[in-house]
C-alpha cells in the first residue's frame, strides 16, 4: 500500500516534466480536458482555467499522445469529444470530484485555509470587487484567487468554479446568494451640449426620437431600456442608435465623448454628473435594482477556503464597506 501511494505521489509530481507514462495525468489536466469538452473550444476553455489557448491545445494533444488515442475531433470552427473522449471522463470525472473532495476534507483539518479559489464575475463587476478580495487574500495568507472576468454568463459549477459575483436578482435558484452592497441606482446620461442641441427626454417614449448608445449583452441580444414611473409598471424600451457597444464601459465613455445618450450605472456617472460634464433625463423613471451578490453552488459543501471568503464577505458587507 505505501509502495502504491509513494508511486502516485511521484506520477502526480512529474506531469509537468514531459516524459511521463499513461498513467500520469493530473487532476489539473483532467479539469483541463473537462473544460474543453464543456466549452468546445480552446480559447474559451483556456480563459475558464487560466491558461493560453495554445498551452491548452499543446497539454491536450499530449494526453492524447499519452493515452494513444485521441479525445477531440478539431475543425476550424468546434472542437467535440469523440466517443473514447466521451467514454474516458465519464469514467473518470467522478473518481477526479471524489479525490478533490478528499483534499478538501483533510484541508479542513487546517488551522488556516489554504489552497486555490476560483470566482467568476463580469468585468465591470469585478473592479468592484477587488477590494473585497485582497483584503481577503491578506487576511488568509495561503489562500490563492483565480478571478475571471467575462461578459457571459455561465455555468460556474459546470465550469469548474467554486462561487461568483453577479446582479442579486439574476443569481440562479439553485445558488445561494449573498447580497453584497445596495441597490444599484441607474442614468440616463449624455453630454449637456448633446441635450442643449437634441432637447431633453421627458418621458421614456422620447428616446425614439434621440440617437442612443445601445449596449450589447453576453448573450448577443441588445439590452432594452428599463423605465418605471414611482409606484408604476415597469417598461422596456428598444432605442435606436447608430452606435452599439458590447461593455458598459465603453458606452459611458462614448456618453462622455459625445456620441449620444447612454443608460450606465448611476454609481459609475456621479463624479461627471456632479462636475458638469454629463446631464441626466428622465432621473424619476430610472427605478434601481438589486446590487451585486456573491453565489455559490446550493447542494455542495464549502470548501474551507470558500467558507473562509463567504464568511469575509458577510463581515466586510456588516462593517458597511460595500463594493468600490
């Protein structure tokens, strides 16, 4: 039995070296495997894990090359696992959760969590979170923090992530969620020369007549206005514009430059709002929305680091420290 475990113990040690046997793949190359099957592509893999696209494609092709036999058909456009592909990590993805959970469980025997957090958010969210989680990593020492920023929204179990920041009222039902800060104010906002030249909106209708910045969602569709008088029904508004921008940052910069009206985070437009350089319309339709929460999975146990980060997170919201 030592024989056996002092063996796996060097075949887990020499999978970055490049003369390893079959039998040496790593729970990291395993989660690299599992990432591609779920993304089907590369790039998009390599961003979930951490990785370049071609250091991706290079550990893949050398599993391949370990196992004899190949595990993803490639095309320009896709890549899809193969039948073996598919035969080999439903075997062995569930023995990969069951040895993760065992270092996980000897990990809570620590006095001080340790080991790697993985979060997924938005890449205007994630600005705001930083703060959270560097005071986090400085109270937690050994503790190491993979934030990837994306515009879509995804799978964060199935995508190998242990929690993520995102808008409290769009938090799956299946996740638990943390509320982390107030609600989010929203604006209508372009430059004061645009509204002197254009007129000023009074009610929401009056942005089919304007020429707005319109904002491009992950999932590709583009974003409709959201409006609601005090006490009223909500209403979604598809503006026109000649200009549409795939980040929030982008449509407040072009707002900024004059290009038109955009509908950007109230937080994000205080400063300009306060010095004069943007105006607001129609500040009485512009209802807020919930802020952002931290998630995670509903039916799994926290890891110790992630009890560590939920438990940092509710005292940092206690202390009234919000989000930047």
């Amino acid at each position: 039995m030592r024989r056996h475990w002092c063996n796996n113990r060097r075949n887990l040690a020499c999978a970055d070296e490049g003369h390893c046997t079959v039998t040496d793949l790593t729970l990291r190359e395993l989660a690299a495997l599992a990432a591609v099957a779920e993304h089907r592509s590369f790039r998009a893999a390599a961003a979930a894990i951490g990785a370049s696209p071609s250091s991706l494609s290079h550990r893949v092709a050398a599993m391949e090359r370990q196992l004899g036999v190949r595990l993803f058909n490639r095309t320009t456009r896709s890549v899809a696992l193969t039948e073996a592909g598919e035969h080999f990590l439903a075997r062995v993805m569930p023995a990969t959760r069951e040895i993760a959970d065992a270092v996980e469980t000897v990990n809570r025997f620590r006095d001080t969590p340790a080991g790697l957090l993985r979060l997924n958010t938005s890449e205007e969210a994630a600005a705001r979170m930083l703060p959270l989680i560097l005071d986090f990593m400085t109270r937690y020492p050994d503790m190491r923090v993979d934030l990837v920023a994306e515009g879509r929204m995804i799978d964060i179990v199935a995508s190998g992530f242990d929690a993520g920041f995102r808008a409290a009222d769009t938090v799956p039902e299946d996740m638990v969620a943390i509320p982390l800060g107030e609600e989010e104010g929203w604006a209508v906002v372009a430059t004061p020369a645009y509204f002197q030249t254009h007129g000023l909106p009074r009610v929401p209708a009056d942005l089919l007549r304007h020429d707005c910045i319109r904002a491009r969602l992950p999932s590709g569709t583009i974003y409709r206005w959201e409006f609601a008088p005090r006490g009223g029904e909500e209403i979604r508004i598809d503006v026109p514009g000649r200009l549409t921008l795939g980040s929030h940052t982008l449509c407040l910069n072009a707002a900024r430059a004059g290009a038109g009206i955009a509908y950007v985070s109230l937080r994000d437009v205080a400063a300009d709002l306060a010095e004069g350089r943007l105006a607001r319309a129609l500040a009485d339709w512009t209802p807020p929305s919930p802020g952002l929460a931290l998630y995670y999975p509903r039916q799994r146990l926290p890891s110790a680091g992630l009890k560590a980060f939920i438990d940092h997170a509710k005292a940092w919201r206690s202390a009234g420290r919000g989000y930047a």
